[in-house]
C-alpha cells in the first residue's frame, strides 16, 4: 500500500519471481508487476484493502440471473462446453463490473480474453471435477455450521473456532485448485503467474472479505499464517526514466535498465529497451510485442512493425 506524507512514499518489498529485481516503486493497484521485466510479482494485501470489495452492481446480476438456469441444465447434462461458454459471458461480465478487482492489465484486449478464458476453464474445471466438488462441499459444510456473535462496536463477528474450521475447508479448496496437477488442466495463466503466486492472491481475496468480521487475535493469526503481514519500505529516488506509451501515448516511468513495463493508463505490457519513433511525429514510443500495425496516439500516423518475439530462459536479456 502507498502512504503518502510530505516526507515518506511506501511501497510493498517484494522480489520479482521471474527475474529477481527487488521492487523500488509503488504499485498502482493490488496486483504488483516487476519494475524491470513487467512480470507479474506479488500481490498487495494492504492495497487492496484501501477500498471495500466490490458489488458487480445490477447490470451483472441480472445477467447472472438470466444464465443461472442454463448453467444448472450444463452441468446436469455433463456439457462442459456449454458450461464454459457461459462462464465466459460471465467473468468477461464481471471484470467489467468490478475492475478494481482484477489486473490493472486488462486494459489491454488480447490480455483481458487470455484472462477470461483462464477464469472461465477454472470455473468450469471446479464444477466438473469429483475432488473440487468433495472439497466444495466440506466448505459449504463449514459456512452453514460458522456461529455468529456481536463485538464491542456492535458489529457481526465471526466465533473463532468456527471460522477455524472454514479457513482449512477453504485453504484446501484454493491449495487444490491452484495446484501444478490442476493448472496443467487449464489455459495458462495469462501473466504466467507460478501456482504460489497464484495460492497468494486466492489466499487474499479469501482474507479481504473476512478479516472485519474476526476479532483483532483471529484477525492477526490469519494474516501471519496466510503470509499477508507484509513489509513496506519507504521509496528512494532511484534513476528513473520516462517513455511514452505506443497505445494510449500515457507517461510510463520505467527504472534504470528495465526491460519491460506494465503501462498502468491501458493495460499494455510495454518493450522499454525497444523504442519506436513514430514517422509522422517524431514522438518516442513503447510499445508491446505483438506485430500488427498501431496508430500513433499523438498523430494517428500509421506505424508498421515486426513481430518481437517476448524473450524466453535461454534469451539474454
């Protein structure tokens, strides 16, 4: 989380996964990319608790209404296609509901059907699936059985005990579910984001929606246990350098040496050791690695281009 004083900018210490450069920035939403190879790294607890959780609001909830019967009618009939086919109207439904709640990154359209589609497939592989069905069960077990008392501000709260009993229930559901035997089911994650990574941010979703509810002991014991008491670091002036984005043409401050960058205005996962100066223009652009042609944002000047291929483990980098 950033807290801002005159004097201090915070920001969550992290390491990139991917590549291993430590973090140096604050990050824009919950979902923290990698200042040097735009890599999804780490997710933001505190972050993401600067606003409530989101309601998909009316307009969801009626389509969700809408398509209940023919989810129900899918899955009696065992039609997994038919089934994840209105997952997908769903999930592409709610992210447009509820975009605080999802990667900054689906801004960019090819990112935000790769990022549907992997929600729809999990979906629907939890709904199919004999093992996710027996631990889906367990948890619904634990959310009729939790007992309910009222705190010393008058607010509902969980009795500890039986919320105990829901978080193994759900913590073996998200352990299940992410597992490598499970993700190898599924379209790939479309930030590539390794089963640890993806068990952190399930884990803190699951935390966000219950920690008002649990007393200030229960509260602290399940952030310890589920990693999420995270460290912060004030933010140093570290070189930084700015470019302008190819697709939405927004400031995108890169740090020294870095590779790539997430562009937090559209989305786009950005080439910063690649720079494109529009013929129209003369404007400095980044842009990502795909090969079709773009419109300069300053000029709508055509800008042709090759396919770059995105580096792999045997590409220096």
């Amino acid at each position: 989380m950033t807290e801002a004083t005159p004097a201090t900018t915070r920001y969550l210490a992290s390491r990139c996964p991917a590549c291993g450069t430590p973090k140096t920035r604050p990050a824009a939403t919950a979902y923290v990319y990698c200042d040097a190879c735009g890599a999804l790294a780490d997710y933001d607890f505190r972050k993401a608790c600067e606003q409530p959780m989101q309601m998909p609001g009316p307009v969801y909830r009626n389509l969700q209404e809408r398509l209940a019967p023919k989810l129900a009618k899918a899955q009696a009939a065992g039609d997994r296609e038919a089934f994840r086919d209105i997952q997908l109207q769903l999930f592409d439904a709610w992210v447009t509901a509820c975009p605080n709640s999802v990667p900054v990154r689906v801004g960019d359209p090819d990112y935000r059907r790769a990022y549907v589609a992997h929600l729809a497939h999990a979906a629907t592989f939890a709904a199919f699936d004999a093992e996710a069905a027996r631990i889906g069960e367990a948890m619904n077990h634990a959310i009729a059985a939790l007992q309910w008392t009222t705190s010393a501000r008058g607010t509902a709260q969980v009795e500890s005990a039986s919320f105990e009993r829901l978080y193994q229930a759900v913590h073996a559901s998200l352990s299940y579910l992410v597992s490598d035997a499970v993700l190898s089911q599924l379209p790939p994650h479309p930030d590539e984001a390794p089963a640890p990574l993806q068990l952190r941010m399930s884990q803190a979703m699951f935390v966000q929606g219950w920690l008002p509810y649990l007393d200030e002991a229960s509260a602290q014991r399940l952030l310890e246990r589920t990693g999420l008491t995270q460290e912060y670091r004030s933010a140093e002036s570290a070189p930084t350098g700015l470019a302008h984005c190819g697709h939405c043409k927004a400031e995108v401050v890169a740090v020294e040496g870095a590779r790539r960058a997430v562009c937090e205005a559209c989305g786009h996962r950005l080439l910063m050791d690649r720079r494109i100066d529009c013929s129209g223009c003369g404007a400095d652009l980044r842009l990502d690695g795909g090969g079709q042609p773009v419109n300069c944002p300053y000029c709508q000047a055509r800008i042709e281009r090759i396919a770059i291929p995105w580096p792999t483990a045997d590409t220096p980098a």
